[in-house]
C-alpha cells in the first residue's frame, strides 16, 4: 500500500484503489453540485404479488412496475424523463389552486 503526501505537507494518507486526496475532494464536489440540483417527485407504491407498482403524484395516470423495489424506482426515474421532457403529447397532470 503506498502513500501519498498531503498538499498541506502535513499527513501521508494512504492511497488504495487508486483514491487520493486531490481525487475525493472531487468527488465530494460533484456529489455537492449534484445534490444541489436533484430534484425529488413524490410517488405512490404497493406491491401486489410478486410486482412493486408506482406512479408519480403528479401524474396518477402514468403507471410504471418492477419486480423490485429498486426496478420500480429506476422505471419510475426513466417514466419521470419521459413525462417531462416535453416530447410527449398531452400529458395529463395533477396540480394544486388557491382559492381564497
């Protein structure tokens, strides 16, 4: 295992898996940006059988299934994709009004 020196001069860390120092503060900066502008959609799950359904709140007419419940959530993320990119027709949605 060998090491590597800090920038600061101060520490020696290990280096395994080819992970150093200049290449995690990289990493934590994407994941920083990218959970700045994840958006989250709330849906409604159950299983029936051997089968996870969804569909999004938004869209209670878009049904989407998996054998699992992370098969579920990766054809919810694809249906969300569709349903928003605007290439679709007539979408019908949900939407909320205030009325007084």
């Amino acid at each position: 295992m060998g090491t590597h020196r800090c920038v600061s001069g101060n520490a020696h860390l290990p280096v395994w898996l080819g992970v150093t120092p200049l290449r995690l503060t990289t990493v934590a900066a994407g994941l920083k940006l990218y959970n700045r502008f994840m958006r989250m959609a709330r849906y409604l799950r159950w299983q029936d059988g051997d089968i996870w359904l969804g569909h999004f709140e938004r869209f209670p007419d878009y049904l989407t299934q998996g054998e699992s419940l992370s098969e579920l959530e990766e054809n919810l993320r694809d249906l969300y994709r569709d349903l928003t990119s605007g290439e679709i027709p007539g979408i019908r949605s949900m939407a909320e009004l205030a009325v007084e």
